[in-house]
C-alpha cells in the first residue's frame, strides 16, 4: 500500500520481515546505500556550479573537489559500506579487483556481497542530464567467517537478494527490490528525506518505446536491424516512439513507467555489447522481472547467465514483455 508520508527508513523497517533471510543485515545494508547515495546526489546536483567557480581541475588546493563525480560517487559508497561494517566484499566497476573487508572486530562475520555501478552514465553530468547508481545485493557463497572469493561475485543474476538504482533526475530517486517487488522512493531535497511514491511498480505488458543507439545501425546484428525497422513500420500501433537518453537507468526507468524496450546490442566496436553483466545487467533484469518484464542477451535470459569475469560486457534487451517477445521473433 502507498503511503506518500512514509519514510524509505519505515518501509525498510516494516517490510524487514518479508526479506527471504530476514536478520536486520540487509535492511542496514540498504540504509547504507540510502546514506551514500543522499552524499552523492548533494555531490552531483552541484556539478554545473562546481565547474562554473573552478571547483575542479588540477589547480585546486580542495583535493577532494578535483574528483572526477565518478570517482567521487565510488569513493562514497565503498566507505560507507566499509565504515558501516555491513558486507563482507564489493565489487565496483571503478575497480580493477573485488574489495575484501576483513571486520576483525566480528571476523568477518557478514554475509553480502555488493557490486555496485556508482555513476553510471557519469559523460552525462557535463550536459546535466540525469545520471545513476546501480547496486545489486548477493549471499556470499563461501563460509561466514573466510574471506571472500571472486565466486562470491560470479553469481547468476537469479541468486540477487536485492537490487535497485537511485536517479539523479529532475527529482532523485531510489528504486529497489528484494524479490517481492519494486518500490520507488523520491527525495525530498528540503529535509533530505526519500518518502514512499511509487508503490508495486509494473511495466507495462506492452508499450510503444524502443530506446537505443541508432548510431550504431549499421553496425548491429541482422534481427536488430529488422526489429528497427518493425518499430518503424506504419502498422496497427507503429510507428513506435524512440527515446535514447544515453544513461541506462534514466531509459530503464522511463521504459518503465510508460511501457518500453531498451536494447544495447553487440556492435563491431563492443563484439560482447557494451554493458557490464554485472554493474549493470543483472541489477536492471532483476528489477524489471519484479515489475513483470523480462531481459534477455537474445539467447538466453540474462538472470541465468553463469558469469566468467568480473567486468564482462554482455547484449542487453530488456523491457515490456510482449516488446522483447517480438524482438525474440527476429532472432
Ligand atoms: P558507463 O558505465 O561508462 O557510464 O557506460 C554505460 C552507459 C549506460 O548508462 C548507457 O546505457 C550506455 O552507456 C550508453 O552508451 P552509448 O553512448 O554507446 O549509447
Ligand atoms: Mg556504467
């Protein structure tokens, strides 16, 4: 039920229960995430300003301020969750390597893992269109108690207990699920407070929205060409709309709500596609299933894909059901 005068605080409290391994742990964990990613957004709404005084550059005494938002934005969330003392190992696509964290105070005694895409979209912020975080949340494999491995992390996208992302949009918001759903969450930039707004999100079975990059036409697959092509048609409910905004979670979230597909095939520069399966893949197929759409590399869903490497790109399809079924018809 949507509340608008709850707190993301309360609903995480309230719903604590109907979490899959209800401890208290991942309820912090999120809390973390909520934490950071409201130091991030004060961080990213003050970008223009921040280049329009010289904040950034080299030159600048301020070090921290000579940050690339990016990097700052990962910086962020990796202390959080380090200082909070709540997961055992991250992954960020900043970094080359996953983290450990050895609590020697409860010998390492937490179970999740987290990969996070900390600014997704970040050549975006330049022209202040809206830019994301992506974080997705997974039971570590190895025994409590050890260090972690890197099969902690190449987990199929299916075994997530949580995932969501947070806009930097003309309003911030943080959307995420645990598996029973997804709820959105809106910022309130006066008190710094997210509150309930969208509550049970479903995409729409079908929409008129296809977002990708046409630039790259010429360079994708045969059934991505004539999918193109089918959007374009002067059919029943076609032509569709095209919306490509360049920033994963803006066109996910969009697609979303109105009912959409997004696709980022492979292309001769990114034979593998551009996407990180696990930044950015499995987190948005993660949520989109919750809310009744389904994505797919073409071949296979994308929540069953078995990861090899901890930074591997993969095709990304994902959206309304009935769009990514007729794209299916293509391949
Ligand atoms: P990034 O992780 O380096 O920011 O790249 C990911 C972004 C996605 O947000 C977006 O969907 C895609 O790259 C856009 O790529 P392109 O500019 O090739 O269309
Ligand atoms: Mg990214």
């Amino acid at each position: 039920m949507l509340n608008k005068n709850q707190t993301l605080g309360e609903f995480i409290i309230k719903n604590q229960t109907s979490f899959k391994y209800s401890s208290g742990e991942l309820s912090s964990l999120i809390n973390s995430i909520r934490l950071a990613a409201k130091v991030v957004n004060h961080e990213v709404n003050k970008a223009g300003l921040v280049d329009i005084i010289g904040f950034t550059g080299n030159e600048n005494i301020q070090s921290e301020k000579q940050q690339k938002l990016d990097v700052y934005a990962n910086e962020k969330f990796i202390s959080t969750l380090i200082n909070r003392n709540i997961v055992c190992g991250i992954a960020s696509e900043e970094e080359e390597n996953f983290i450990t964290i050895n609590s020697s105070d409860r010998n390492n005694q937490n179970k999740y893992v987290v990969l996070i895409d900390p600014l997704d979209g970040s050549s975006n912020i330049d022209v202040n269109v809206s830019v994301g975080t992506i974080f997705s949340i997974y039971r570590r494999k190895t025994k409590i108690g050890t260090e972690v491995s890197i099969d902690d992390f190449l987990q199929k996208g299916r075994n997530q207990v949580a995932a969501g992302y947070i806009i930097y949009g003309t309003s911030t918001m943080l959307v995420y699920t645990t598996g029973s759903g997804v709820n959105g969450f809106t910022l309130n930039p006066a008190i710094g407070t997210f509150y309930h707004s969208n509550s049970s999100i479903k995409i729409p079975n079908d929409g008129n929205i296809y977002s990708i990059n046409e630039g790259n036409y010429l360079q994708f697959p045969e059934f991505v060409k004539k999918y193109i092509k089918f959007c374009q048609e002067e059919k029943d409910d076609r032509p569709y709309t095209s919306r490509y905004i360049g920033s994963l979670v803006s066109d996910f979230h969009r697609n979303m709500i109105k009912g959409g597909i997004f696709l980022y095939p492979q292309t001769s520069k990114n034979p593998n596609g551009k996407l990180r399966l696990l930044y950015e893949c499995n987190p948005i197929a993660f949520i989109c299933e919750q809310a009744g759409g389904v994505a797919t590399n073409g071949k296979e869903n994308i929540l069953d894909i078995i990861p090899t490497e901890l930074h591997m790109r993969m095709p990304f399809y994902c959206g309304s059901k009935k769009m990514v079924q007729q794209l299916k018809k293509f391949i």
